[in-house]
C-alpha cells in the first residue's frame, strides 16, 4: 500500500480504492491511524483517478474537434 501514487496507473488506483472501501466496510481495520491513513491514502488515490479522466477526456474531445473539422474541409 502507499506506492508512489505518481507510478501507479489507472487501473491500479481503482484496485488499491476498491481494496481500502472493502476493508472500511468490513470493519477489518482497528487501528484508528490505519484508518485515516487508508482515508488519505484512498482520497489521493480519487483525485489521481479524476485527473487521469479528465486529461483522458480532453484528449477525447480534441480527437472529435479534429475529425469533425476534417470532415467539414
């Protein structure tokens, strides 16, 4: 746990997310600094996730702009 969130990929990010959500929700964890910890870690983990969509989604749309103004021309 707690890579370096810069390294990990996409993928990754919503497996480590989806692994600290189980053990929150299981209630596995005692440690109440493991659990902030988890929180943070998971918090970051989001954001990273979020911004990857966003560069993704831009790339998306610039892709369309360029094959609707191929088309036009």
């Amino acid at each position: 746990m707690n890579e370096n969130i810069k390294e990990i990929n996409f993928e990754k990010s919503l497996s480590e997310l989806d692994r600290i959500i189980n053990e929150m929700e299981q209630g596995s964890i005692d440690d109440l600094d493991k659990l902030i910890n988890n929180y943070e870690y998971g918090s970051k983990l989001i954001e990273k996730c979020n911004k990857i969509l966003k560069e993704a989604e831009l790339k998306v749309q610039k892709i369309t702009q360029n094959i609707e103004k191929e088309t036009r021309d």
